[in-house]
C-alpha cells in the first residue's frame, strides 16, 4: 500500500487526477470505478480541467459508478447520477452508452443488480477503483457487518451515513434509506485502486482501514489485502497514522 500525505489540497487533487489522466492517456480505452461524496469532487474538477486543454479523451473509455440511492429518480439533484453529470459527465466526452450507474428506480431491484454485475463482467476488470471513506469504514456503500457480500447488492444505509450525507439533500429525512452498491469482491477485483481521503473527521478511521486489523467491521480495511493501492490523505486525515 502506497500512502502519500499532502499539505495543500491542490496537491492532492493534481496527484489523484494526474493519476487517472495518465492512465487514460496510456490506455484510452480504460476501465474507470468512479465514486461520488464531497471528496472526488475537486479531482474531477481538474479531469474536466484536463480534458478542456485537451490533455486527456475520455472518449474510448468506460465507467462504472460505485453505487446508486434507491427510490431516487435519476433527474433528482441528490442523485448519483445527477452528481455525475454535474461535476464530470457534463463537460467530458465520455461516451453516455459507457457511462454506467445502478438504476435505483429499477421495477425490480434484484434485477438491476444481476445486470449491473453482467456489465462489470462484461467489460473485464476495471483498471482503477476510485474511492472515498466513509466515517464508520464503509467504501462504496459497503457498511460495516458481520459479513460482506462480494457482488452489487442492495444495502440498508446506517443512520451516520445517511446523516453525512444529509447534506446534499433539502431535508434529513429526505435522504434515502436504502442503496444500491458494488460488492466488495468487485473493489478488490480492480487492478488498481485509488482510495482519497480528507479531513481531520476522519483521522481515525483512516488510521483503522489503514493499519487495524483486516475486518468486515471496517470493510475498508480489507483493502489491506489488495496488491496494489495507492492512497492520498491530506495532513489532517492522515494524522493519526502511526
Ligand atoms: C460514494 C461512495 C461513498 C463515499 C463515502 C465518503 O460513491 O461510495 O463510499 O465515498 O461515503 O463520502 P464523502 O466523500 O462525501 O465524505
């Protein structure tokens, strides 16, 4: 695991987009995990940068995103899919037919789930997982538990996460109660992953998904058993590790 603390957020942010340009510029037609939350939303803010000077094509690539609200229109502001057209979708030339996020409006869920799975399996594996890090561990909407399901799944949210992400919504009770996630079996499949995480609230978990013991409980921490993953902390979340 390749830990790498920055001072300044514009260095991180250069460092996480510098990492996925390059790896689209070497290999246009990459497979791209991509997360949402407050975190990636400045590192896509230098990939729209990239892409505008012509640095960077998104245009042969493919993604897939981490996870999806149930219940939510994909029209409505605090989706996922909302999120994406507004901080990367709508100014790269990604092409829309590789764009992939679960449906959370699917008639039946469980279908949904076989298909986005089908999607993954289709496209081989992604050769980068980008991910943030929930206050109690979670990486994409895996919450902690005594076990852990390894393909995309519906996941009930625990309170601390719809409360996080309370705040992309009108009101608290608007956040939904249930998701739609990738399993952690398909994280760990990513030939790389890119996990980023900010602030001084989530300095301790860093150091337990980082350094504690390998647990369901802490989903993140099985990213310890992962070949190879490169992390970017600033100062603040990376200070309590040891
Ligand atoms: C988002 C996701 C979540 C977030 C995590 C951190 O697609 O899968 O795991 O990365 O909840 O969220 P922020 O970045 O808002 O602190």
């Amino acid at each position: 695991m390749n830990i790498l603390t920055f001072r300044s957020q514009e260095e991180l942010n250069k460092a996480g987009a510098g990492i996925i340009t390059g790896l689209v510029q070497t290999n246009p037609r990459a497979v791209l995990g991509l997360a949402t939350g407050g975190t990636p939303v400045d590192i896509y803010e230098e990939l729209v940068e990239a892409h505008r000077q012509q640095l960077v094509s998104f245009a042969k690539a493919t993604t897939f995103n981490l996870d999806e609200y149930v219940g939510l229109d994909r029209n409505h502001p605090a989706s996922y899919y909302s999120f994406m057209q507004e901080h990367l979708f709508g100014y790269v030339n990604a092409a829309p037919e590789r764009c992939h996020i679960p449906d959370g409006m699917a008639s039946s869920l469980e279908e949904e789930c076989r298909r986005y799975d089908a999607l993954l399996e289709q496209a081989g594996q992604i050769d980068l997982q980008l991910l943030g890090l929930g206050h109690n561990g979670h990486i994409g909407f895996n919450e902690p538990d005594h076990a852990l399901r390894s393909g995309t799944h519906v996941v009930k949210l625990q309170e601390q996460t719809r409360e996080a992400n309370a705040r992309f919504f009108d009101k608290p009770e608007q956040v939904p109660t249930h998701a739609i996630t990738m399993g952690v079996g398909t994280i760990l499949k990513a030939k790389m992953i890119l996990l980023v995480v900010r602030g001084s609230d989530k300095a301790e978990i860093v150091a337990r998904a980082l350094q504690g013991p390998i647990t369901t409980e802490c989903p993140a921490s099985l990213l310890q058993t992962h070949p190879h993953v490169v992390v970017l902390l600033d100062s603040e979340a990376g200070g309590r590790l040891a």
